[in-house]
C-alpha cells in the first residue's frame, strides 16, 4: 500500500515513548520533552558524583535500647523499677465465714418432691475373666453432669421442712459406696452397681463417692482385665514383654487431681502401676515390688490410707503447729475432732427432670503444679514439710501414710507424709462471688479429702469393694484397734449432709429470714433500727451473732420491742417433720438398699400463713 503522509515530512518515530507531535508542529506541552519521559530520565548528580568521590563508608549500626540499657549506656533514661508490692489476700479462714443469702426461688415443682431419677445406662461391652471365672457387663451413664471446668455438681430434693433454703441435699442410685458418676470423664464405663469400671480408650481416672479427711480407712480392688497372670515372657529391647488385656493403676487421689490421666502424675494423687509394681506420684516412678513381680488379673489390692485428725490437720495449715508440743498427737482419729464450720455455696438449677446444685470446686495451686514438673529434687518453694513457711499446700501431714497389701500381704509403706487438703491448702477455683477478691476460696464444704481412685487404659477394668463383705479383709491395727472400710463414710456423709442442711436454714431463717428489700425485721441492713436480726453486725457474725442480739435485747427492757424480739426469735423451734422427712436416727441407720432421700410430699401444718415465720414446738 503507498503511503498517504505528504513528501518532505519527517517519519514518525518508531520509539513508544516518543511524543506524537500536532501538525502544527507545535508540541503539547511547554516544558522540554524530557520532563515528559519518566522513563528515560537521567540519573541524579549526586549519584555520579558519589561514584568519582571512592568507596562508600559503613554506617555504623547503634545498639538497640534495651542493649544499651543493659551495658549501663543510657542510665539517664532507665525507667524507674517499679516497686514491688504484695498482693493483699483478702480469703477470710473457713471459720470465719457464713451462709451466702439464699436466692430468691420459685415455689418448688410437683416433681422437686420427688428424689432424682436412675441414670440412663446403655450397655457397651461384656468383659470375663478366665482367672476369676465371672463376667461383667459395663455400660455408659447417658447425660450424666461432670465435675468440670472449676465446678462440682450434686443433686437436691425440695423438703418442706426447709421453707428458706427450700432445697436439701440428696445423691442418685445405687444408694452405696460406689463409683461418683460426676467424678469421672465420659469415657468410663460402669456396671450395674457402679463399683467396676473399664475404659477403651487412653488413661482416665474414676474416684469414688467417698473421701477419708482423718482416720484410717480400707478398700480392696481385684483385677478383672490387666496383665495376664502366665507371663510369656518375650525379649523386646532387652526388656521382658507381659502380655495383657489392658493397664491398671489404684490409689487415693484428691479433687484436685486430673481426671484425663492416670492416678499419681501429680501431686494429688497417689498410685501403684501394675508393671513391676511401680509406685507413682508427682509423674515419678520408684520401684516398689520385688524384681519381676507384677499386679496380675485376678489379684486383690489391699489399699490403707491413714491420716491424722482435723484438730492437727488445721493447725498446720494455719502455721500454728508446733512439732515439740504437738509431736506425740494421737493420730487414729476415733476421737472426736472439733466442730468443722461447712461453707456450700451453692446454685440450684433444673437439669431436665432433676434439681441440682453448682458449686465451685477446688483447683491446684502453682507451688504444687510446680514442683509436679520441676526436675530438681527440692523446689523453688523449699521441700515440703509440715512447717514449709511458703504456702500451706506445700505443708505435709505427720502421721500419715498409704500402704499396700497384695493378696493379704503386706507389700509395705511407699507413701507417707501426705500433702495437707484442708484449705488454705486446697483452695476454690471460683471463690469470689462477688464479696470480693478471693474472698470465699478458703471455703470447706465438707467433701475436701483423698477419695479412692482407679485409673484404666486400654480395656483395663478394676472391680472395687469399699467395705466388707471383703475378698481379704483389712489387716488388724498396730494397737489393736479395728480398721474400717471407706464405704463407712457413706453413712457418715448422709449425717454430715443432714446437719449441713438444717444448719444452713437456721441461719438463713436468723439472719435472712423476713427479707424486704434491704430490712430484715425491722434491723435495718446499715445497723440501724431495732430488729429481732441486730442488723450488718448479724450479717457479718453469722448465727451467734443472732443469738446475742436477741438475747441482749430481751435482756435490755421493754424499751427495745421485747415483742419483735420473742415473736422472732424467742419461739424458734423445729417444726413437726413429715413421714418422709430424713431425721438424725433414720439418716445414720441408712442401710446399702434403702435410701434417706426418698420421701412422699409432706401434708403442710394447718393455720399457717405463706410468707411469715412459723411458731415451732
């Protein structure tokens, strides 16, 4: 094709960058081309003359300022170490606390008379052991509540011998010394009268429904599947191989202790394996048995637990004990010990078709945690001892031991000088409710102590009795006293409970009782007026301090409303039980069978009147 530009003129350039002229010849801009070529602009001065001037000096590179701060260079501008204070614990002692007031609850439901429905049991494997010749069915608990992220569970029933707390305490089929379906994970399996557990999974841990705080105490465990009792012997690694059918490990442990591992991994447990019978706590392992003697299928373990009594118990948490004065205390525990003021702060709550209490439960400290997985042998927080000055869980209690029988032998005492469990060595995860910081953690409900607790692994199954008829039997005493079965606190705690609960509506009845917005009587909640309660004084003293206030005013004359004060308080009494209410003789002659919670609906008394306080005979 010929070309259309007109003869004379210039061809266009073939560079892109290069600007296209107007006909005119007159270009777009005013400036020069190049300051329209940003592509093609020459390299600054500075940079030519920078090469001609020689080789480029190294910058010398400055320390950082925590650098300097540490070599001392920049003390002028050191910020000032700030001055360590303490950390004020405002826990009040156990003793010192009282009864939170009740909330405000609905009228109880029809079935809150009712005591807590059976577990829901599904059956998952059939276990038999040849050695023994008996067979067992295990089955998992179906929605079952689960100690848990700082919180312990229990069950209650409505009683209308209660009309302030309204609730009491009360517990869930088999009524015996068994297994705690709250105490253990999901994945432990439980027979028909949960007092043989299995898992097919990793190590975890089951602990009973009963805890030892003082005295000596029994319980027997017989293998139904573990290391099989005709070893093969196998040479692996130069190590001997035992065949099983799973792996076992028995103890006591404290509700601190981690329910997903096995029993001794920390500080609050204590546990024998069944390789080598191996003795375990705080993740060690020391020899125990003799060379090549194991725990076999169909063994029974005899494990004896004694501690001190809780007058000494508590004086060394305290820091008051004195090892010259108080050396040669009696520790068999059958004496009476002094009065334990029980703190349960509980929240009731409805779980499907059951009445339940929340309360927080007992976590581990950092001393223990610590020393747990610290290498070396003494701590960072000094050895524990019975006088350790750092914190009180790291304190042990003198007298106290754990032995061991294997099939009626006494195989010896690996364990003694157990940590102390009364707070403030055992302290509560969520002590505060709103009282301020920590100020409810030293709380006692009661239940703090060693439990009985097994561990499986693998299809691992134990079979536990916790009071007779035994296998063996408990061995006699050094001083001739009889050794009693743990399944004995059962009763115990049913009694312990019982006391708990009228001690609780007592106290709530003096000193919340009559509640109207911030007036209790006529005492006003800032201590002034004049009340049958007294007042904040009452409220911070608890129930003596109701007893002195009313007391003193009928003491006082006829000029501090002795009216009120008899009318409230004078005429306290306990009111007329029904037929299915628990009383002190029915609680403690509780058989295995029969239960002290199931009760009809008592027929309320006549001529009296919701919403005021009733006159008792």
């Amino acid at each position: 094709m010929a070309s259309i530009q007109p003869a004379g003129s210039s061809a266009p350039s073939s560079n892109i960058n290069s600007p296209i002229l107007p006909p005119s010849g007159t270009p777009f801009f005013n400036g020069p081309l190049s300051d329209t070529n940003t592509r093609s602009s020459p390299a600054p001065a500075s940079n030519a003359s920078a090469q001609t001037d020689g080789p480029r000096s190294k910058r010398n590179k400055r320390d950082s300022r925590k650098k300097r701060e540490a070599k001392g260079l920049d003390q002028e501008i050191v910020p000032a170490k700030k001055k360590a204070t303490a950390v004020q614990n405002t826990a009040l002692p156990s003793s010192d606390l009282n009864i939170l007031r009740p909330l405000l609850l609905a009228e109880p439901r029809p079935s809150d008379l009712l005591p807590p429905q059976p577990r829901q049991l599904n059956l998952v494997s059939r276990k038999t052991s040849e050695v023994i010749g008996q067979s067992w069915s295990f089955y998992e608990v179906v929605d079952k509540l689960t100690n848990k992220n700082g919180f312990r569970y229990s069950y209650a029933i409505a009683d209308t011998g209660f009309p302030h707390i309204k609730y009491r305490q009360t517990d869930v089929r088999p009524y015996n010394a068994r297994f705690s379906f709250e105490d253990s994970p999901a994945a432990i399996l439980f027979n028909e009268d949960a007092l043989a557990v299995t898992t097919n999974g990793p190590w975890h841990t089951a602990r009973a429904n009963v805890c030892a705080r003082e005295g000596t105490f029994y319980y027997e465990a017989r293998i139904i599947s573990g290391v099989l009792s005709d070893p093969q012997t196998v040479p692996a690694n130069g190590k001997s191989c035992l065949p099983s059918r799973g792996h076992v490990r028995l103890g006591f442990a404290r509700r601190e202790a981690d329910l997903d591992v096995n029993v001794g991994v920390d500080c609050y447990g204590y546990g024998i394996r069944d390789v080598n019978g191996e003795v375990v706590n705080r993740m060690r392992c020391e020899y125990f048995f003799p060379k090549g003697e194991s725990i076999r299928e169909g063994d029974v373990i005899g494990m004896l637990i004694t501690l001190p009594p809780l007058s000494l118990h508590k004086r060394i948490v305290e820091g008051t004990y004195d090892p010259a004065a108080d050396g040669h205390a009696p520790t068999s525990g059958l004496e009476l010990s002094m009065a334990t003021n029980v703190i349960r702060d509980r929240i009731p709550f409805h779980y499907k078709s059951d009445f339940c209490w929340q309360q927080s439960n007992v976590f581990p400290t950092k001393q223990l945690r610590d020393y747990a997985f610290n290498l070396k042998e003494t701590p960072t927080f000094g050895p524990p001892s019975p006088m350790n000055t750092e914190d009180a869980s790291l304190r042990t209690l003198p007298g106290s031991s754990i032995t061991i029988f294997k099939n009626g032998i006494k195989m010896g005492t690996p364990f003694k000088e157990l940590y102390a469990f009364l707070p403030p060595a055992s302290r509560l995860a969520n002590g505060t409710n709103n009282l301020g910081l920590g100020e409810r953690e030293n709380a006692d409900d009661g239940m703090i102590g060693y439990y009985p607790a097994v561990s499986c692994y693998g299809g691992g199954a134990v079979e536990c009795r916790f009071e007779g008829p035994w296998w063996i039997g408990p061995p006699q005493a050094e001083n001739g006293e009889p050794i009693r079965g743990i399944g004995e606190r059962f009763n115990e705690q049913i009694v312990e409970d019982v006391v708990a609960d009228i001690v609780d509506e007592v106290e709530a009845m003096l000193v919340w009782g009559g509640v109207d917005g911030d007036v209790v009587g006529n005492a006003q909640m800032d201590g002034t007026g004049t009340g049958a309660v007294g007042g904040s004084e009452v409220l911070k003293g608890g129930v003596g301090a109701a007893y002195e206030s009313a007391v003193s005013a009928v003491s006082a004359g006829p000029g501090t409303a002795p009216s009120t004060v008899e009318n409230s308080v004078g005429n306290v009494g306990f009111p007329d039980v029904g037929t299915g209410h628990s009383t002190f003789e029915d609680a403690a002659s509780v058989g295995v069978v029969d239960t002290p919670n199931t009760e009809e609906p008592a027929a309320r008394p006549e001529n009296i009147t919701l919403g005021h306080d009733v006159e008792m005979s």
